[in-house]
C-alpha cells in the first residue's frame, strides 16, 4: 500500500516537474514572440541586433570590396578599416557598399564611419555582440548626434534598402546581414527599452525607424 502511494507521488512529482519546464518554455516563447522581438505593423524589435544563424556564404554571391573593388561617391575603403587592422576595409562586402553609398547620396549629408569592418578582437574589444556583421562586412556605424540626424540617416537607409537599424545616442547601425531576420531595429544597448508589440515609440525610440 505504502510503495503504491509512493509510486503516485513519485509519478505525480514527474508530471509536475514536466508541466512547469513546458510553462517555463512557454512563457519565454511568448516574452520573446510578443515582447522582446515584438511583432508589429512596422517591424521588429530585438534588444540583441538579432544574431542570426551561422551560414557558409558565398564569395560568388558576396564578394568582398577586396575581390570586386567598386566606385565610392562620398568614401574611401580606408574609412571602414578596423582601427587593429589597416587594409581590412577591403573586407566590407560590396552589396553593403552600394547600400550604403545610395543611403548617402539619398540622405544629403555627411556620413561618418565610426566603425566599418571589425576584425574578431577589435569587436570584443569594443563590447560587440557575437557574430556581429561588422566581424564580416556587412555593417557601419554612421556618427549622428542629434535626432534629426538620426532621422535621416535612417530614412535615407530604408530608401536605400536597409532594413537593420540601431539607434544610439552618437551614431546608427545599419547592416544588411544576408544570415539575419530583416526588418528589426533595436534601441541602444544601455537604455534598456523594451518594445511591445512593435510600438517603437511608445517603447521610448524617439521615432519608428520603419516609417520616419
């Protein structure tokens, strides 16, 4: 009598256990589906910058600035070197370039590097999130102090097809990641915002990245 009512509990304990792992995960899912990644009208938020999956890319498709050097109307390849690694802007990717040259020519103002290409160390170094795009050519961040500078550069991005943006009190991220979801933003690293549901400004951006 006593091993049978054992065995219950013992049964019971297990199912417990079961159900408040499923709740857990659940739980997160749904933080994640409706909070952190906030699914709106207007894209995406995701406080990480999306890390993305690893891919094999390839050089065929992607060539690098080193293997298929194009003409630059407002920058030189110098300009996204990594600091560590003189020579490395090189390493940008060519459909990055095009992007970006068209956002600025889109734009009408100065666009200034603050980071371009970034070898491994340098973007440790400099608190970067793991695989981050720059470590492959795929980003720059463009100096920009004021909102409306902000605004533009943003603006300007989207026309040019840029669909990856951080928003920082100095400077915006703009990446086009082919190993990345599309269409999010995310709000500088130490103010942290959550959006939810998608509604960038009432998650405290000071404009939605998706329709300024």
């Amino acid at each position: 009598m006593l091993k049978g009512i054992l065995k219950n509990q013992k049964i019971q304990l297990t199912l417990f256990a079961i159900a408040s792992i499923a709740s857990i995960i659940a739980t997160w899912f749904l933080y994640r589906r409706l909070f952190r990644d906030g699914i709106g009208a207007t894209g995406y938020f995701d406080d990480e910058g999306g890390l993305g999956d690893e891919i094999t890319e390839d050089m065929a498709k992607y060539p690098t600035y080193g293997q298929q050097p194009v003409i630059l109307d407002h920058f030189k390849i110098s300009e996204f070197d990594s600091p560590d690694a003189p020579g490395s802007g090189n390493k940008m990717r060519v459909q990055f370039l095009m992007m970006y040259n068209a956002a600025r020519n889109k734009a009408g103002i100065p666009f200034v590097i603050n980071s371009g290409y970034r070898t491994t160390a340098h973007n440790i170094q400099v608190g970067g999130v793991p695989k981050s795009s720059h470590t492959r050519g795929w980003a720059a961040d463009t100096k920009a102090l004021t909102i409306d500078q902000q605004a533009a550069i943003v603006r300007a991005g989207r026309e040019a097809g840029f669909t990856r943006f951080g928003i920082y009190k100095t400077f915006i991220h703009m990446d086009c990641d082919p190993a990345k979801k599309m269409n999010v933003a995310w709000y500088g690293k130490n103010t942290n915002v959550v959006a939810k549901g998608g509604d960038f400004v009432k998650a405290g951006f000071p404009f939605d990245p998706f329709t300024v």
